[in-house]
C-alpha cells in the first residue's frame, strides 16, 4: 500500500526536488495534494504528471486558470481555494505524510494543522518553528505526530542524534549543535561592497539553487540566524549552545558535540534531494538521484567564524532567540518586508539589518499564548517594518 503525500509549495524549489525523489519511488508513495501560491501554470504540470486528488492555489484567479486547465487534460484532479483550504487538505485520511514547503509565514497555519492531525510532518518552512516553535511542539506532542526537519542543517543534526531523540526535547549527552553555513555569495565582499549589493547579486548563491527571498537571506545570513532559532525549538537547546560555523564547500551540513568530546558530522553534496529523501525513508534509507560525495574531489573542508561586522543579522536572531516569546515572530515578520523592499529596490541591502533592528526595538513582544498573539505580533512588526522602509526610502531619495 503507497504512503498519502501532501506537498504543500509544490512548484517551488523544495518542493520540486520533493515530486523528483516521489517519482523516484512511485511504488511506495502517492502524491495525494499539491498546492501553490499563485503559479497555476507550473501546478498544472504536476498534476498532469502525479494526478493528485486534490490541488490548491491562494490565489482564486489562478485557481480558476487551473480549473481549465485540468478540465482541458480530462482530468480529476479535484481544486481548493484560500489558505484555509490547506489546514483542511493536510487533514484528510489519505494523506500520512505532509512536505511543508511553503516560504514564510504563509506556511504556518498548514503546518500547525499538519502537525495537530498527527501526521509525518516534513518541516522545510522554517518560520513555522521560528514563529510559533511552542505551538508547534505542542501540537507534536499532544497528537503524536513525527516531525522530521528538512532544512539541510537541521537535517544533519537530526541524522546525528541519537534514535531517542524527540521533538523539543534535548537529547542526552549532548554538549552543543554546530550549524554550517556557506558564507553566501558575500563572504569575501568587504562591508562597504555588500551594503551596495544589488538583487541580482544577492540571489546569485555560490552553492545552493533556492528562491529569491531565502537567497537574500542566505547573503545577510539572517537565513542561518533564523536555522539557530529553530534548532533552539527542535532540539531544545538553548541558544548559548547553538555555534554558527562558516563552511564554504557546503558539504558538511551540520556537527552535533557530544560531552565526550565526540564530534558527529553529516556530509553531502549540497542537494535538497538528500535530507528529503532521509525524511520520506526514516528510519530507513532510499536512493536520492544524487551524486554521491568524492571527498578527494573535494580536496578540503574550511571553516571559520562569522564576522559579525559584516552580518548584523545574526546577531538581531541571536538576541531573539534568547529572548523567546514572541521576540522571533516579530523578527521573522521584519525580515519579511525589509527583504521583499530590498528585492523590489526600495531598499538598500545595507539598509535590511537596519530596518530589522528599528522594529525589534518598537515591538511589544510578550508571551505566546496562541495563534492569535503570534499572529498579533507578525502584523505588527509588519507595520513597523513598512514605516521603517518608508523612512529608509526617503532617506535614500534626499542623498540622490
């Protein structure tokens, strides 16, 4: 009997390389729900090719392109509309396992609701542990569902731990967790250079092929402060034992220190279709389609520490993460509308910390009681993120 598989942000680059390792692997799984933001175009073409019983689109105009769409192909493929389509998709007796892929705070409802119905919760949307990381292992905890984390780093250190290890707990005997990062397409970039990345450069990774908005962060390296927050939600460690490791070759992933001094490391070539296919097989093992890993090729594995000068977003997500509450649902929301501000030029890449530090500075913060405050604090740093651009904007247009 195949295994029910949702893949919510379908056509995107996660969630591509996820149908890739699913097709892989047909006789064991069946792709059950593919659902998109707005790109009825692409989603059109997995249904035709994985004939899902249901897809869903937020869009309502694009959703109506897919109806035709499907209609014209002769096929069943049934449609659902508006993000609370999805909290109801996740649910659904067929589908056991749930890739949750969609980029932001627009995956969160989904994911909790994944997570609540007791399902194998595939967690590349990162924000959803950043945001609501308390929710989240509620939610784990009370239904018992298995939450296997995606993002490569937090991948790794799950491979690494031991077989006891659970969600928010952390696991014993170990000392500290080391999250590798590339560096980004900046590394080498002195800091008057970077403040003046363009767009283009920014989303120009050296190693990894990802969207827009994660490879802006991925250049800030706000992207690997918020992997430090959620390792402090997964693992249950606190922040002071999460180190940030600079690694350009991208292949080691991530290090777990025992208090034996033991170090763990998982290694790779950098490509998604590993730790998904380590998700999907658990405990088990799968072929991924990848290229496997000549450590002679790669010749030497570098690594060095952040320079904070140079990335002041890690230090905003540290002092997040420490603080707790609803701290990180404030910073992740800031991020949000400093970068898509910067990718629309709007914003200077100089300016994006200093936009984020403005609002963590103006945000109530407080307890995260529920859903209802995580999402009170997401609009309101989102507000004073818009003001803070607004601010920047007009700054930048006087000095022209």
């Amino acid at each position: 009997m195949t295994i029910g598989v949702a893949v919510l942000g379908s056509t995107g680059s996660v969630g591509v390389s996820t149908l890739e390792v699913l097709a892989l692997h047909s006789e064991r799984y069946r792709v059950a729900v593919l659902a998109a933001r707005s790109n009825a175009e692409g989603l059109l073409a997995q249904c035709q090719r994985f004939r899902p019983a249901w897809a869903a689109l937020e869009s309502p105009e694009a959703a109506l392109e897919l109806t035709r769409g499907l209609r014209a192909a002769g096929l069943a493929t049934r449609v659902a509309v508006g993000a609370d389509a999805l909290v109801e998709l996740v649910t659904l007796k067929e589908v056991s396992y749930v890739m949750a892929a969609i980029s932001g705070a627009a995956g969160l409802r989904s994911t909790l609701s994944a997570a609540a119905a007791g399902k194998r919760l595939l967690l590349a949307n990162k924000e959803s542990a950043v945001m609501a990381g308390a929710l989240l292992i509620r939610a784990v905890e009370s239904s018992g569902a298995e939450l296997v984390p995606i993002d490569s780093e937090h991948n790794a250190i799950f491979q690494c731990l031991p077989p006891s290890y659970r969600a928010g707990r952390r696991s014993e005997g170990v000392r500290r967790l080391m999250l590798t990062a590339s560096g980004g397409p900046f590394l080498n970039w002195s800091a008057q250079a970077v403040a003046c990345a363009t767009p283009a450069q920014a989303c120009a990774h050296p190693r990894w092929n990802m969207g827009r908005k994660i490879s802006v962060d991925s250049a800030t390296l706000m992207n690997k402060g918020l992997e430090l927050i959620e390792a402090t939600v997964l693992f249950g460690m606190p922040a002071c034992d999460v180190e940030i490791v600079v690694h350009p070759q991208s292949i080691v992933h991530s290090m777990v220190e025992y208090v034996d001094g033991s170090v763990l490391a998982q290694m790779a070539a950098p490509d998604m279709r590993v730790p998904i296919a380590q998700a999907l097989a658990s405990p088990q093992r799968m072929p991924a389609g990848v290229e496997f890993l000549d450590l002679v090729r790669a010749g030497r594995l570098d690594f060095q520490a952040p320079d904070p000068e140079r990335f002041p977003c890690l230090r905003l997500a540290r002092a997040s993460a420490e603080s707790g509450g609803l701290s990180c649902a404030s910073l992740n929301a800031a991020d949000e509308i400093a970068v898509q501000a910067f990718l629309d030029k709007r914003l200077n890449f100089g300016d994006i910390p200093a936009v984020i530090e403005r609002v963590m500075e103006r945000v109530q913060g407080g307890v995260m009681t529920g859903l209802d405050a995580v999402l009170a604090a997401d609009s309101e740093a989102r507000a004073l993120a818009r003001e803070a651009v607004a601010r920047c904007s007009a700054a930048q247009s006087v000095q022209a």
